[in-house]
C-alpha cells in the first residue's frame, strides 16, 4: 500500500552514520525530503487494510510513511536493515501527569483514600498519594521542578516506545510552570499534547483557565506542529468557566475522576462536550452515561495498573466494550508506578483473563489489548488519523522491537511476544515524525548525565522542603 507522498531523486543518499548524526542534532523539525526504507522487517502495522507482514519493507519520505509492502524499491533512501526486528507503531498514552517525573515510584503502596474527596479527605500519609503529591509535594515545585518531572517522564515514555503522550498537567501553579513543562515536552522529542490544568491544592496564581489562551498563541500555532494543546479538568469541579474557556478555544480536553457526577447527557445536548473528550479512568459511569459518550464520539482510557491501588481493583474496559467503544490505555502517574506500555498490557490482558475464568465476560484478545496501546490511544489523543497504525500518509511514529534477543528468539507469534513477551528492554529504535529518537538502545540527542543531575537535583530540594520521612534510597514498604 501506497500513499501519494513525492519522493526526491536529485538528492546524494544519505549514508546512515550521516542520517543518525542529523538526527542526534537540537534542531526541530524533519528534512522534507528525507527518505529512509526499513527493510526486511516483521511488520504488524495494527491498519487491516494494509494488514501484516512475516517479512516486509517501509518506506519513510519526510516525516510520513510513504509505502508498505513485501518489498519495495527506494534507490535514494537510507536503508535501515530490520531483519530480525519486529516493526511496528508507536504506543499512544493518553493520560500521564508527568510533572511527577522527579519522584518516580516514591510511593510504593497507595493506602487509598475513603471519603467522597480525594484530596482533604486523603490519609495523612507518606503513602498516600493523594496526599503526598497533592497535598505535600505539588505546592512545593518551582517550574524548574516542573521542567526536569516532565522532561524525566517524557524520555523514559519515549525509551519504552511510547512515542505520543498527553501530558495531563494539574500542577500549573502559574504561568511559568506551564511554561516549563510546555518546554520540556519539546526538548524530549516526543510527539506531545499538553493538557493544561489547575492545581488540585495549595496556593497558586489562579491564572487558569483564562492564561490558556496566552499558552496557544505562545506555543500552539497550529494543529499540524508536532505539539498540541488541550485543557483538563476534574469531575469533581465545577465546570462552567473551563467548558466555557474550551468552546471558546475550541480544543479536546482530557478528564479526570468525577465525571460521573457531572450531568453528561445534558452536557451533549447543550454542546457544552462535542466528542472531542477523553474521560481518564472512565470508572463508575452509569450505562447511560457511557451511551450518551459513545453516541457522541467521545473516547476514554483505563489504567490497568493504576486501579489496583486507587479504584480497588475495577478497570471497566469490558463495560465500554460491551456498548461499543474500546478503551485505550495509560500509566497515570509515575510516583507509584514506571512508565511502561508492556506492564500495562500484561495487566490488562491477565486480569481480563481471570474474569473470564471465573464466569466473567469473555476476555480481550491480545490483539484488542495492543489496539488498545496503540490505536485507541491515538483516538485519545485527537490524533486517529495522525499516528495509531502503520498507514500510509499518517506521520512516521514507529518501533523496531529486537525480535532476534535471547527474551524473544525464536519469533513465532507477533502478538504474543509482544504483549506477553516484551518488555522496554526489547525497544532498539523508536521513530518519531521521522526522526529517529532511540538508536541500539539508546536514545539520541540526550544528555541523559545532564538530564540526571537535573533529577536528582530536583528531587532533593523538594523533598527537603517536605521534610519526607524516609531515606533519599529507601527500603520501606
């Protein structure tokens, strides 16, 4: 299958030690004509038009996918030889708040919260999530925090093949904090989208929602960059000046928890939501509610791991499905968990297997669930004609998994090595708009020792100003 992308023949080919020094370079932005052909890969492009391939090639002109097939022929490109790799698109996460980068998994077990609000009626605890990001540690960021939390979370998506990620941002405490975190989500080279939002405790600037515009002429200029904007929002607020600011905007916006106690029918028939919505959790919605998202074009995604420790173990994914919508999928927050696509599958895959076991409806395929990471993320993230799946024309986001390593050799089925087998450590390369961002192993154009004493120095401040309780390493349950 091809796409109607003109390809250059005047240009001198391009030896790949030249294309990966480009490519490790600051500069922003794809070479037009650039043509680069992964050659003799195991190609699951998750389109079923253009279906999958034991043995294939890609071809990549600019920053889009020009053709797939069997074999195709692409004198002026840089051939990248795939054999042995499985190539396949990027997973999309809809929903991370990655200004918590700097204390990734500082919480070890979440003692969930029992009252109707989450925040105050949180424990008082250092393993409480609510209260320690919230409460404790979020007043305490300078927008230098915000930066290197964003910037950590951003790469560490973008080395386990996560080449889209909605920043869901509800630590913007003044207009320099979205800036840092805007910024930092360009310097990472992922396709991004920054979902813009209010502090959920503390002293801020109250410059939200009214400083979104001031954020979109300054960053956002178009649709077509490969950075977007949107707003998010709690369920739990009142919602008037946000769903007043977005209709005038005229962006998606990304939810929380709470939506459930909105009244979301009316919202539809008012055109206060317009299907340009994605609904995080998408938890303890009524069959109504669900009916009237779905009619309207809206989309959601679960957390498997996530709800483990916050919802008592209910991921509604067969709910959607049973009216009609697949969920995405996404890692949430990085203070309990890492970020990693393949423990999200796994989860969701084994515990829609134990539910059937047990009586329960019948289990996502594997298939579904890597839908789910890809696909059905995009949709997330208002990109589904943009990224999700490997078809010509959509924006060249792909992965090269070594299929040939001691964890996935010998190659039998795709699917299962890659949900049931896979791991962050078999994502070699990874493709974003074009651009290669992670060579062999190792992600290109990043200081990553730079990157870490930004971290680690990021880290001891706040948690000095917090006074935590535990060791800088600690051993505690």
């Amino acid at each position: 299958m091809t796409a109607d992308v003109t390809r250059g023949t005047t240009r001198a080919i391009r030896s790949l030690p030249s294309l990966l020094d480009q490519h490790s370079s600051t500069a922003r932005g794809t070479d037009p004509e650039q043509q680069i052909l992964l050659q003799g890969g195991t190609i699951l492009s998750m389109d079923d038009t253009v279906g999958d391939f034991a043995t294939g090639d890609v071809l990549i002109v600019g920053d889009r996918i020009a053709e797939i097939s069997r074999s195709i022929s692409a004198p002026q490109a840089t051939v990248i030889d795939a054999t042995g790799r499985i190539v396949m698109p990027g997973f999309c996460d809809p929903h991370i708040h990655c200004w918590e980068g700097t204390l990734g998994r500082l919480i070890p077990e979440n003692i969930p919260q029992t009252t109707d609000d989450p925040i105050s009626g949180a424990p008082t605890s250092s393993r409480s999530y609510m209260h320690a990001a919230h409460r404790l540690l979020a007043p305490a960021h300078r927008p230098e925090d915000i930066y290197a939390g964003t910037l950590i979370s951003m790469l560490s998506a973008l080395d386990g093949g996560i080449t889209t990620v909605v920043d869901n941002m509800h630590n913007a405490r003044s207009p320099e904090h979205s800036d840092a975190a805007v910024e930092a989500m360009f310097a990472s080279g992922v396709r991004g989208v920054h979902a813009l939002g209010r502090p959920r405790s503390g002293v801020w600037a109250e410059q939200l929602p009214s400083d979104a515009f001031r954020l979109r002429d300054t960053y956002f200029s178009s649709d077509e960059q490969l950075h977007t904007m949107r707003l998010y929002g709690v369920g739990l607020d009142d919602l008037t000046e946000l769903l007043a600011v977005r209709k005038e905007l005229d962006v998606w916006i990304s939810f929380d928890s709470g939506v459930e106690r909105q009244p979301v029918e009316q919202f539809y028939r008012d055109g206060l939501f317009d299907g340009r919505e994605a609904f995080n959790h998408a938890n303890f919605m009524s069959r109504d509610q669900r009916r009237s998202i779905i009619d309207n074009g809206g989309q959601v995604n679960v957390c498997p791991r996530i709800e483990t420790q916050f919802r008592y173990g209910e991921i509604p994914y067969t709910e959607w499905v049973d009216q009609g919508l697949r969920p995405g999928i996404s890692n949430d927050n990085p203070m309990t968990f890492g970020i990693d696509m393949f423990s999200e599958m796994k989860s969701l895959y084994m515990t829609q297997r134990i539910d059937e076991h047990r009586g329960g409806p019948k289990a996502a395929s594997l298939r579904d669930v890597l839908r789910s990471a890809t696909q059905k993320g995009a949709d997330n993230s208002g990109l589904s004609d943009v990224v999700g799946s490997l078809t010509p024309n959509k924006k060249a986001d792909i992965v090269l998994l070594n299929a040939g390593n001691v964890r996935l050799f010998p190659l039998n089925n795709v699917v299962s090595s890659i949900v049931q087998g896979a791991d962050i450590g078999s994502v070699e390369s990874v493709i974003v708009n074009g651009r290669i961002r992670k060579w062999a192993g190792q992600l290109l154009g990043v200081d990553i020792e730079s990157v870490r004493r930004q971290v680690e120095k990021s880290r001891d401040y706040l948690l000095d100003q917090v006074a935590w309780p535990h060791d800088r390493i600690d051993f505690d349950d």
